[in-house]
C-alpha cells in the first residue's frame, strides 16, 4: 500500500495511505484554507423510538410519554427504560416528536421537549372534535455531552381524557454539529 507521510514544523506526522482495494480513488480538498470535519462532526449520536402500547392522558396533566421501542440508536444513547436521550457527544441536536391520539378528542393536547427534567420547548397545540389529531414537535438544541438529556411530554387539557397511541407518534434526533 502507497502512503505520503507529512511531517509538521515543529511535531505531528500526517499519513494519507490509499486503501488496500483495486480501483481509483481520488481525495479532493477545498480551495479555501480551513479546517476540515472531523468523524466526530459527521458521524454523532442519532436515535428514533416509538412507543409499543397506548398512553393515556390525564387532562390537566404533562406525563412523559413512554418511548420503549427503537428503530435505531446509534450510540446507544437513548433509554427505553427511562425513555430518555442522553448524548455522550457535545453539540447541536435536530430533535423531533409527536402524538398522534387514537381516538376523537375534545379540548386540546400538545407535546413538549423537556431538557433536564424541566420544559424546554412546546410543540403545536391541536385541538379537534375528531380522530386522529396529532401535535407535533422540532427543535436544534445544544446538548453537553456529559448531563444534559431530553424527554418527550405530552399534556391534554379538554373536557375529555384522550387515548394516545404509537400510530404516527415518535422521537427521534440527530447530532446537526458538534461543539
């Protein structure tokens, strides 16, 4: 295998090595001096969950919804026991949710982004007489990397107790840019 090895003025060595594969392969660099992407900033945390049963609201009430099933989880952030995203990676997280409910309700209900066991962020409030509603929710939040996690609530507040199921409801985010 072919390498150009650089060496720094003062310490540091950069290796660039062509893979041990047939074929061409070309390494393209900006025309702008700068610094480029490390793994980190391209390839974070990114989960998505779903919840496996119905919840039931209380009106009046804000209750964590109970997200305890994973389409994926890449860094094995997200806890399905505890239905929480906790990032290892600091930065910028694209966070989104809804709920969507399983029957006609009355009144509203609306879901919101707790950060740290407090309220963060508000989706839309929806309020309808029939099936199906759903209030959704999307947020760029920074997150430490170290304490700092994210829940999904939901509250309804109408004259009726909504049944919530995982039909159209979810949780999901994505590293956007690493601090």
């Amino acid at each position: 295998m072919a390498s150009i090895k650089l060496q720094g003025d003062t310490s540091g060595e950069l290796t660039i090595s062509a893979p041990a594969v047939a074929g061409t392969n070309t390494l393209t660099l900006p025309a702008s001096t700068g610094t480029l992407a490390t793994t980190a900033d391209v390839t974070g945390p990114a989960f998505a969950a779903t919840m496996s049963a119905i919840v039931t609201l209380t009106a009046a009430t804000w209750i964590k919804l109970t997200f305890n099933t994973e389409a994926f989880d890449t860094n094995s952030n997200f806890d399905t026991g505890t239905y929480r995203f906790t990032p290892t990676v600091e930065g910028y997280y694209q966070i989104n949710g809804s709920l969507s409910a399983a029957g006609a309700t009355t009144g509203y209900f609306l879901v919101a982004i707790y950060k740290n066991g407090s309220a963060f962020k508000y989706g839309s409030n929806f309020s309808s007489g029939t099936a199906g509603p759903n209030s959704t929710i999307n947020a760029l939040i920074y997150m430490n990397g170290t304490s700092d996690y994210l829940e999904l609530y939901a509250n309804h507040a109408g004259g009726t107790t909504s049944g919530s199921g995982n039909l159209g409801s979810n949780f999901d985010g994505h590293l956007a840019r690493a601090a």
